[in-house]
C-alpha cells in the first residue's frame, strides 16, 4: 500500500500516537536528530525556525535515532529532557526510530523513497538529515545534516507562501 505522508501515524517521545494528519494542510521539517551529535546544536536553530515560523504553518518533527555512532542512547524520557533542557525544545518529538536497515520506521522509508538523496542509494547517512513537506503533504526537498536548519528559511518561507 503507496502512503501519502499525512496518513502515517508514529509513535510519540512522550507515549501516545502523532498522527500526522494533524499537519496536514502545514509546512513539515522532518528531522532524525540525535542528543550526542556534533551537529546536536542544530536543535536550537530548528526550535529558533519553529518558534519563528508556527503561527505561519511550520511544525518541526524531530525523530530520535540511535543509528549513527550510538549518538542517542538514551530512554524516550531521557532524550526529552535533553532537549528541553539544552534547547528548550518545544516542537513534536516522536519516538526512537530506525531509519536503516530491515527495521526501517515505515515513514522513513517513504522520505527515502520520495528523495532518496546521494547518488539515489536511499539510505540516510547521518544524523539531522531533513525533509522539507509542503502543505499537500509533498516531500519536496531532502537536506544533507551540515545543512544548517537556518539555510533552509528561505525554502520554508516560499513553502509556507503557496497557500494552495
């Protein structure tokens, strides 16, 4: 069964379910980000693009992973305060995800399928990789981790201007 990114449902850092029906009709940055990266700091520039852009339509999604160097080991718990703590993080957190390999989370599977990135191998290669969703529910771009969250704000802002 082909999915549309809106009919998926993941699990939540905080338990529960994040249907990300929810989003639809929004802007989505999707993130799988880790709590012990090099690029970690970039959690303060996606709550800086979230805080500045949500009443426009934005929402971050940050989808810890544990798969790169083991640069996220912590419990759902763990992470949550981490992020809150270090970088006040206020955006949709989903729970530990695997975005390789046989237990590939079925959402990460279709971004890889939609944009599989580097030579079209579709796999991700580390940690805060990003998908950029536009409001139909599109993966429209994929990013490269040293991408900085800030370089995307013009994509997010021509992104959040379509309005149809």
């Amino acid at each position: 069964m082909t999915h549309q990114f809106h009919e998926f449902t993941v699990p939540a850092l905080d338990a529960g379910d994040l249907p990300l029906s929810n989003y639809a009709g929004k802007v989505v940055l999707v993130v799988n980000t880790a709590s012990q990266c090099g690029f970690t700091k970039q959690f303060a520039g996606l709550e800086a693009l979230y805080q500045r852009y949500k009443e426009q339509g934005l929402v971050v999604i940050g989808f810890p992973c544990n798969q790169f160097g083991r640069q996220d080991p912590g419990t759902a718990s763990e992470i949550g305060a981490f992020c809150q703590r270090n970088y006040g993080v206020s955006f949709p957190m989903a729970a530990k995800v695997e975005v390789n390999g046989p237990d590939t989370a079925p959402l990460w599977r279709y971004l890889k399928q939609q944009r599989p990135g580097c030579l079209w191998l579709g796999r991700i290669h580390w940690n805060f990789t990003k998908f950029l969703i536009d409001r139909q529910g599109r993966v429209v771009s994929r990013h490269a981790p040293f991408i900085k969250p800030e370089q995307l704000t013009a994509r997010i802002k021509a992104l959040l201007a379509k309005r149809g």
